[in-house]
C-alpha cells in the first residue's frame, strides 16, 4: 500500500471460526456501544475492547482505559487465537516481535464510516497497527501524515489484513460509508479487529 504498509489478502481466513467464536463471547461480556467523541458526536460505529488496554472516547477525550467504563470491569482477555493471528500478520509484513495489549473491535452497520485519523493514542509508535478485516467488504481509505493528503482507497475483504508501521505508522487513514450487502458468515455488517501495541 506504501512504504511500511502491506496488504495481506485472505491470511485471517483459516482463522475465521476461532475469530467469530470469540467475537461472541467478547461481546457477551463487553457489549457493543457507540461512543461519543470529546465534541459531543456519537461515533456511526460502534465498539468494544479486549485484552490488557481497550482504547474509549467520551467527552473528556481519547485514551486507553484497562477498564470498561460501562461497566467498571477489565476488559476481555485478548483470545489466544486473536493474539496469534495478529502477530504472524505483523510478522509477515516485516515487523517482528509485535506482541499487542490491546484490540479494538468495530463493528460497522450499513452506513457506517470512520473518519480520516491517526491512531497516535499510543505509547510507542514503534509498533505497527494490525488491521483485520471480517464480514462486509470495505473501502479503506490510506492517505499520508498530512490529514490534507490524497488518500488511496483500497477495497477490504473477508479475511483480509492491513498491516502499517514504521514511516507508515502515523498515515491518515479512515473507512469510506459501508455499502449494504450480505455476508455468509456475519450478516449485515463487517468486523474490525484492530491491534495494537498500546503501553
């Protein structure tokens, strides 16, 4: 996609009944929520968290919470198939040794978008980003480090996997509104584990 950043097509589809079957329980003890932006805007996706940070925003800003605020509880052990899926990604995109604390788990509805940002919330930027695709298909938006930058759009399958790190790490990047549809596995919608190296 850029420097730094590599598309792996297809590499989460041996994992898709593990993934879905802890998908499940996650969100059994973490449920889905649209959070709210510090400007006051309720987020078109909506979120949940597992392993040892789970990212939140609310009115007072964006940070990494070991707890849920709803619920005051930890967040979701991250699944061991969730954390051996992200670190072979990352190892085949060039980044070695990435061992995440945190995954965050979108889930768009038709209609859904994710704005042009950053993801600079973390400590070390050192890390890469591990982005899985499941469900819908998407069109992922992947411009530069300036939000003013062009950005390439590439179309996102079931099972696909984005991987972006190193002069790539701090790149724009956002989901263009998803189109309605059908998938076999998931429904109407599409699944988004992000992982990341959060402390």
């Amino acid at each position: 996609m850029a420097d730094g950043a590599v598309l792996l097509r297809g590499f989460a589809k041996p994992f898709e009944a593990d993934l879905t079957a802890a998908l499940r329980d996650i969100a059994a003890q973490a449920p889905f929520r649209h959070m709210v932006t510090p400007g006051g805007h309720q987020m078109s996706v909506a979120m949940t968290n597992c392993g040892g940070a789970g990212w939140v925003t609310d009115r007072t800003g964006y940070r990494y919470d070991a707890r849920d605020p709803e619920t005051g509880k930890p967040w979701p052990a991250m699944p061991l198939s969730f954390r051996e899926l992200a670190e072979q990604a990352a190892d085949r995109a060039g980044f070695r040794g990435f061992s995440p604390d945190a995954c965050l788990i979108n889930r768009y509805q038709p209609g859904a978008r994710m704005s042009l940002h950053q993801d600079r919330d973390e400590n070390d930027f050192s890390a890469p980003i591990v982005s899985v695709s499941l469900g819908l298909p998407a069109i992922f938006l992947f411009g530069g480090l300036k939000r003013s930058d062009r950005p390439r759009r590439f179309r996102l399958e079931h099972g696909d996997i984005a991987v972006w790190g190193g002069p790539a790490r701090l790149v724009f990047h956002g989901v263009a509104p998803l189109a309605d549809g059908e998938h076999g596995l998931l429904g109407r919608q599409r699944i988004n584990l992000t992982f990341r190296k959060a402390r």
